[in-house]
C-alpha cells in the first residue's frame, strides 16, 4: 500500500484499515504455524503497512 493512498484518507478510514490489516497479520501468523501460508513474503508487507498506517495517525495528532 502506498503512503500517497493512505494520506487521502481520514482517520476513521485509517482506523478501520488497521483494524483489518491486523486481523489478516493474526491469520497470516496462524496459517504460518500451521504450515499453510502460501506467501511468506505477505507477512513483511501487512507488518509494513501497519506501520505507515500508524505512523499517519501519529502525525495528525502532533500536528491537530
């Protein structure tokens, strides 16, 4: 996901997305442990945007 994407959203769309992405890492890390995960590489990319999508909600709330 890209940064340019998720600055046009606001915060409760940006909530919401965290809100999904963690709950396909937490699948990601069960198919993981039970040998059935496809692409391990998905794994990296989820925790990624995780990142920037916390990274976003941060500025908006330093910067008002």
């Amino acid at each position: 996901m890209k940064t340019v994407e998720l600055r046009k959203k606001n915060e409760k769309q940006l909530k919401q997305q965290l809100l999904e992405l963690r709950k396909e890492q937490f699948n990601l890390r069960f198919q993981l442990a039970g040998g059935q995960l496809q692409s391990t590489a998905r794994i990296k990319e989820v925790r990624r945007d995780i990142a920037k999508i916390k990274t976003l909600v941060n500025e908006t709330k330093a910067n008002g």
